[in-house]
C-alpha cells in the first residue's frame, strides 16, 4: 500500500507515535482532505485572528480560499486514520487503514486498526487508557 507518512503537523488532524505491549510500535494519522466545495485548500479548524492559530475546541471546519463551513460530525465521518506499525500480536510490520471513528473496545473509547498479518485488533484508545482484562 506504501502510506505516506506526513511532512508536518499542518498536514494533519490527528497524529499519534506510541510503543504498545510485547514490542509493539504504531505511527498513526489522519490527514486533512480537500475542501468539497472548491478542491484548492485543505479543511481545517477556524484561525483565532489575534493570535494566528486554530481554535481548538470549534465545531467547525473552514476551508481558508473559499470560507466553507462544515460542522465538525460530517467532516470527520469522511476521514481516514493511516498506521504503520509493528503488530504486538504476531511482532511482522505492516500498514493498515481504519475510519476515523472511535469505537468501544473492552471498555475504552479507541480507534481500531487491523493487522494485515494476523488480522488482531490494535487500538488507539483514547488518553491513553488501558483496556480492561477479561477475567478467566
């Protein structure tokens, strides 16, 4: 597939490096798209005009040529997470695609990325959280 991994910050919406158990590694990102109205600009979050940078915590996303305005739910259902990773279930490297959805995984809130291998789970859970153990 060859991901092709981002040249900066400003290129993406969400991005995460971490280690996770039995020596596994996942790099992962979300790219902004192209604005759907007239395709020159990428959709990101609005600019405060005093200080120059977005504004985090905005319901919106304004394309900077045209002014479109998409609300933050629609926007992010047409996402793409990319990974590439180290599986910590079978330990081969690989690279997958996921939506940019978080869904419940033995209780935490997580991004879900297939290993193209073995086919295991590999979640990005959200802050950090641990996944509760099932109990034998």
């Amino acid at each position: 597939m060859a991901l092709e991994l981002p040249k900066s910050m400003g290129e993406v919406v969400y991005f995460t490096n971490r280690t996770l158990e039995n020596n596994g590694k996942i790099k992962a990102w979300a790219k902004k798209i192209d604005c759907p109205e007239c395709g020159k600009a990428k959709m990101g979050k609005p600019i405060n005009p005093k200080t120059g940078r977005p504004k985090i915590r905005s319901t919106e996303f304004v394309c900077p040529e045209c002014g479109y305005t998409e609300d933050k739910a629609t926007h992010e259902a047409k996402l793409q997470i990319e990974a590439i990773y180290t599986c910590p279930h079978c330990n081969k490297e690989g690279e997958s695609t996921a939506p940019y959805k978080r869904k419940s995984f033995q209780g935490v809130q997580s991004y879900i990325v297939l290993c193209e291998h073995c086919g295991e789970k590999i979640p990005l859970t959200k802050k950090m959280k641990t996944p509760k153990k099932k109990k034998k």
